[in-house]
C-alpha cells in the first residue's frame, strides 16, 4: 500500500499511521487482518463447580467467610467466597429460612 492511501484512510478513519501498518503486517503474517478471537476474558473461575459450592455453602453456611475459605478444599480467599456466595444468590436470609422449614 502506498503512503498517499495510508495518509487517506489515516484522516478518513482518525487513526493512526501505525495502526494501519500493524493491521497490514498481521494480513501478511496470518491472511487475515481481524482481532483475535480465542482469547481468555478476565481471570479463570476459582471455583468452577458452583452446584458443588452451594451444597457447600448450605453445609458451612453459618461459618464466617474466611472459615469457609480455610473449609475449601483448595487455597481460596474469603474475598472469593464472598463473591462466589453472590454468584449463587447465597444469604444468611436464606439460611435461616430454610432451617427453620
């Protein structure tokens, strides 16, 4: 691709000069000029298995967060518990209903 054409498309799509270039040596690598699309999102589950975990949780429930973080089987903060807790709709509301059922 000439200059003049990379200049055009630069002010026509306010990007940089770089950004084309990048964009023409991925076409060359790979045949293709698209963003990767395989790649991880954010961090991988800490606790995958959430049936597992909630019948976890109904069983420790009336433990502290971070006494069910040591009650984990593996190394888990009670930052995570927390939020795996969230994922599952988990209160100590529920808890006390379903024990006085």
């Amino acid at each position: 691709m000439e200059e003049r054409e990379k200049l055009k498309l630069v002010k026509s799509f306010k990007i940089s000069r770089n950004t084309i270039n990048l964009w023409l040596d991925k076409r060359k690598e790979t045949g293709d000029y698209r963003a990767d699309e395989a790649y991880q999102r954010g961090y991988g589950a800490k606790i995958p298995d959430l049936e597992e975990f909630q019948e976890f949780a109904r069983k420790h429930g009336s433990q502290t967060q971070r006494e069910m973080a040591e009650a984990w089987s593996g190394e888990i903060s009670d930052k995570t518990i927390s939020k795996a807790l969230k994922k599952i709709g988990f209160t100590r509301k529920n808890l006390r209903i379903s024990r006085n059922r």
